[in-house]
C-alpha cells in the first residue's frame, strides 16, 4: 500500500509541476494534477480489461473472440 500511496504523490507531483511549468498557472498546474491522474485511473482500468481479455485468448487459443466490455 506505501507503493502505491508515494506513487500516486509522484504521480500528482509530476501532473502539476510539468503543466505549472508549461504554463505558468498554478492553478492550471492544480486542476491538471487532479484531473489527469484521474481520467488516467479509468483508461487504466479499460487497459487491464482488454489485456485480460487478451491473455484469456491466448489461453484458449482462440484469437478472434470478441471483446467484452
């Protein structure tokens, strides 16, 4: 759970000082770091969907199922 706790930070940090040098904004550089971690959380979660559902393929040799959302 540390793992990911000081991962999120980081991953907060670097969304904010990238956009805040970028731009210059604080604020913008605040909002980015909320906003794109998050978004990036639920791309994550349909990433690991069609990877699973590609491994589930590839275990049953079966390479043109359709994918299940």
């Amino acid at each position: 759970m540390v793992k990911t706790v000081t991962f999120a930070v980081m991953h907060f940090s670097v969304a904010f000082l990238v956009t805040w040098a970028l731009t210059g904004d604080i604020l913008i550089g605040s909002l980015v770091a909320m906003v794109e971690p998050a978004i990036n959380t639920v791309a994550f979660y349909f990433h690991e969907k069609v990877w699973s559902r590609i491994k589930e393929q590839r275990d049953s040799g079966n390479t043109l199922a359709p994918l299940r959302a």
